[in-house]
C-alpha cells in the first residue's frame, strides 16, 4: 500500500487524495517529530508562566478574557472539543472526512501549533486503522476555520462519541480505538483548541473537486465534439490560429482536446449541404471559450489550493523565534471565493451541454434528425424527457451557484463577527460537480445516439471508440422507448469513472 510521508513543510493535492480516497498510510516523518516536540516545550514553558497566553492558559474566542489555572487547563481543552462538535444533520462522506483529519495532521506536523508528538501519532493512527469520526453536514461557518467538524473528529482521538469502523458499523470509538490497540489521547495546554482551528475541511473538500473537475472537463470536450458531429457542425473554428489571437490557456486546451477527438470525421462541414447555414450555433461555436474559461478557473483554483496545502493555520501559532501569536490565517475566505468560482464555472458548462441537447432533439435545429431522437415519433417519446431531467439538473446547478461566500453571519457574541462560510461553498460545490457528471451523461446518450443516426457518414475514430466503449457498458443504441432510467445511470457511472476519457485517450492520446 502507497505510504504518505508528513513533513513540516506541507503536502501535496496527489497526498490529500491518497488517503482520502485510496486509503494510503501516513507516516511522520524525523524532521516533523522533532519540530512538533520544540514548539511542545515552548508551549509547556508559557503555560508555565503567570502570564496569561491565549488558548494555553485562557478561554475561547469571546471567554478568552478569562485566566484558566492549572488544575483546569486539561479540563478545558476537553470542554472545547465537547462543547464545539454540535454538528448537526446527515452524515458527511467518508473520503471528506479522511480529507479533513489528514489535513490537519498536515498542520500539526508543522510544528506551529504547539501539540505534542503523541497527539499527531494518535491522528495518524486513527486513520491508518480505517476509523473514520462521524461528522455532520452542519456546523461550520469556515471562520474559525470547520470548527465543529473538526471537532467531530478530535472526539474520536479522546475516545468519545460515535466513529464509523474499516468494516462500515458505525460503534463508539472508544470500542474502535481499543480493538485497534490506540489509547486515547489526554488533551493538554492548547492542544484541543490546535485541533480545531483550520480550513481543512474546505481545502479537502476543494482538492478533490478540482481532480474530478479536471476529468470532467475532458468528458465535456469529448461530448461536445460528439454533439458537434450529430449536428454537422464544422471543426473549423477549432484552428488553432484562431485561439491563438485570444490566448486563454484553457480555451486553447479545449479547442485542442476537440479538434483531436473530431480528427477524421466525416460527419464534420457540411453546412452547405441540404439545410446550409453560415455559422454553428453558440451552444457549438463556443464550447471551447465556455469549457476554456471553467478551465482557467480550475487553474486559479489549484493555486489557491496549493499555497493552503503549504500553509500552518492555526491560532495562536508558534514561530520561529519562539514567540506565540494571535493570527487570523483561519479565516476561510481564500479558499470560499475558489469553491464558489467552481460552482458557477460548473454551472455554466452544464448549462451549455443542455442547449446542445436539447438541439439534437429539436427537428426545426438538428439538420434532419427525427424529433426526439425517437425510433417512431408519436408512438415514440425518444430522449424527450431525458431532456427534462437534464434540464432540472441545470437548473438546480445554476441555484447552487449562488455564491456562499458572499454571506457572513456572527457569532460568539460579535467576537467572531465575519465569517467565510467556506464549507457551505465546498458542500454545495459537491453537488454540483455531481449533477455535472449527470448532464454530461445525457448529453452523451443523446449525442452518441444522434451520430448513429447520421447513417452513411462515419464518425472519428474517437467518437466511435467513445460509442463502442459505451454501449459496451451497457448504455442501448437507438432502437423503441424503453424503460430510460436505467440506461441514464449506465452513462453517468461510464462518465464518472473516467471511462469515456479514457476509451477517447486509445484513440488521441491523453487529453490536455
């Protein structure tokens, strides 16, 4: 199994996925055992003076006006972790949760937080033994940082409260922590509040929309040289002169990845045939400037991610020079503003693969289809209401692009008087790379059909491995209503596991 090394330095997007998704081990390495032991001893010396120091020997956020004596500190450190999980709803995923604990063992292994190493072991441990804390939908108002999903996961290290096993059972996870030979942690000085403070489950949450983002702006590509196909468009606005003289990155990417996948086509350029026309309609012309711009997105998106995944948050934090300061790094806002950026990106790309949908189906703009794409139309419905479905995805994806960062509600009696609602950003975005999968889907039933309609004119090598590899996976060709359902979901597993990128990347090569 694939081991994760955790320094002091940060981690990678491919760590983060790893153990999010693959279930990899996580190892400390030298370097941070002993940054996370030298920032302990300075913490133990401040809590040692009479002085009172924020987080390590005073209350929270609007109680931090309040000198904790000694006898009270652990006391305190369980309190915090207690009082904060009151998460509320269902369950969140799995593969966030694992995001999440990661990422903050991220940050505590860079030796600012002030916690000690056999605290950052338990973290590794837990994850290492598949225990995964139950944590909940609601809770975070990104600022300070996911507080109570993090604290949902700080529970399970102390022993307490519910956590889901390698087996699935959710039990209470002093009874996993016990099978698995961990023994709880004992929280001192500062550490409850250090496992609290962060972005990491915003950030995580982020990491993985962008790799899932970065195969579905392929399969948006590859659909929408499909459609452009079906249609009889022309791949001439493809040239790659013409993206030249407005240089976006990602515009010229998708107007690359299309041209490829549409190389020896016979169903390209036509227009002047039986019903000619000068120009392909937006929804075709522009596939390129829309998927580009999502792509350029994606690109800002990665930055911010990256500069996150070197980052220590926490607050206070221990710097170099030993001092422990006030800081307000656990403000979500960078990573809000990518997470919303995202869902309006995705938005739109969903929007535009609908309008070529919906194109295919129509008899008056689809240059000689059959309505619907129905074997009989009138005794025949075709994709008629696969066309439905694919419009109430979009538009529950243009509601979830509604920006959440845009919002900020108090809390903690004004103290907290601005918030990033970073992880309500993340959520949503989660659904809508979801139903972005799902119009994808029937923007490749529909087109994939269309082009098999197109009798006597041979699709690309590409389009036709797409085709083949698809009604191998058990998604019908043309033919009488039937039931549809089942067919739908067919394509949307064949598009969600990569599996049309990669049956177009036998014939082009990877993809850009």
């Amino acid at each position: 199994m694939h081991t994760v090394v955790v320094g002091t330095s940060g981690v990678t997007a491919s760590d983060v996925l790893a153990v999010a998704r693959d279930g990899a081990r996580i190892e400390l390495s030298g370097e941070a055992v002993a940054a996370l032991a030298a920032a302990r001893g300075i913490v133990d010396a401040l809590a040692a003076r009479p002085e009172p120091v924020y987080g390590v020997s005073t209350g929270f956020g609007a109680l931090a006006t309040r000198h904790i004596s000694p006898e009270l500190r652990a006391q305190l450190q369980r309190n915090i972790v207690r009082s904060h999980a009151a998460g509320m709803g269902p369950r969140v995923e799995r593969e966030v949760v694992r995001a999440l604990m990661f990422l903050r063992l991220k940050t505590v292994c860079s030796g600012r937080t002030g916690v000690r190493p056999e605290v950052a072991q338990t973290m590794a441990d837990v994850l290492n033994a598949g225990i995964t804390p139950v944590v909940h939908e609601y809770g975070s108002l990104g600022c300070s940082g996911d507080l109570a999903p993090l604290s949902h996961c700080a529970l399970t290290l102390m022993g307490e409260g519910d956590a889901e096993g390698p087996d699935g059972a959710v039990r209470p996870a002093g009874e996993l922590l016990a099978e698995h030979g961990i023994a709880p942690v004992e929280l001192r000085e500062k550490e409850g509040l250090a496992l609290l403070n962060g972005t990491d489950g915003m950030l995580g949450m982020l990491v993985m929309a962008l790799a899932d983002l970065d195969m579905l702006y392929k399969s948006a590509d590859i659909t929408a040289a499909l459609s452009l196909e079906a249609l009889l468009g022309t791949d001439k606005v493809l040239a790659p002169e013409l993206h030249a003289i407005r240089p976006h990155p990602g515009q010229g990417a998708s107007a690359a990845n299309m041209l490829a996948v549409l190389e020896g086509s016979e169903l390209t350029g036509h227009h002047q045939d039986d019903a000619p026309r000068v120009q392909d309609a937006y929804s075709v012309r522009c596939a390129p400037q829309v998927a580009g711009a999502g792509r350029d997105t994606m690109a800002h998106a990665r930055l911010v991610a990256e500069r996150e995944l070197a980052s220590a948050v926490d607050n206070p934090v221990v710097l170099p020079d030993g001092r422990v300061e006030s800081n307000g790094n656990f403000h979500g806002a960078p990573v809000a503003y990518v997470l919303d950026f995202l869902a309006i990106a995705v938005a739109d790309l969903a929007s535009i693969a609908e309008r070529r949908t919906d194109r295919l189906l129509d008899k008056n703009r689809s240059h000689g289809l059959p309505p619907f794409l129905a074997d009989d139309a009138g005794v025949d419905s075709g994709l008629m209401i696969a066309q439905y479905t694919q419009a109430a995805l979009v538009s529950e994806l243009k509601r979830l692009a509604v920006p959440a960062s845009a919002d900020s509600i108090p809390s903690s009696a004004m103290q907290e008087d601005h918030v990033s609602m970073g992880w309500s950003a993340a959520r949503k975005l989660r659904t809508a790379v979801d139903n972005l999968t799902r119009v994808l889907a029937v923007e490749l039933y529909a087109a994939s059909r269309a082009v098999e309609l197109r009798e006597g004119l041979s699709p690309a090598p590409a389009t036709q491995a797409a085709i083949t590899a698809v009604r191998k996976a058990g998604v019908e060709g043309p033919g009488p209503d039937r039931f549809l359902a089942p067919d739908l979901a067919a394509a949307d597993a064949f598009v969600r596991e990569g599996r049309l990128v990669e049956a177009v990347e036998t014939v082009t090569g990877p993809l850009r």
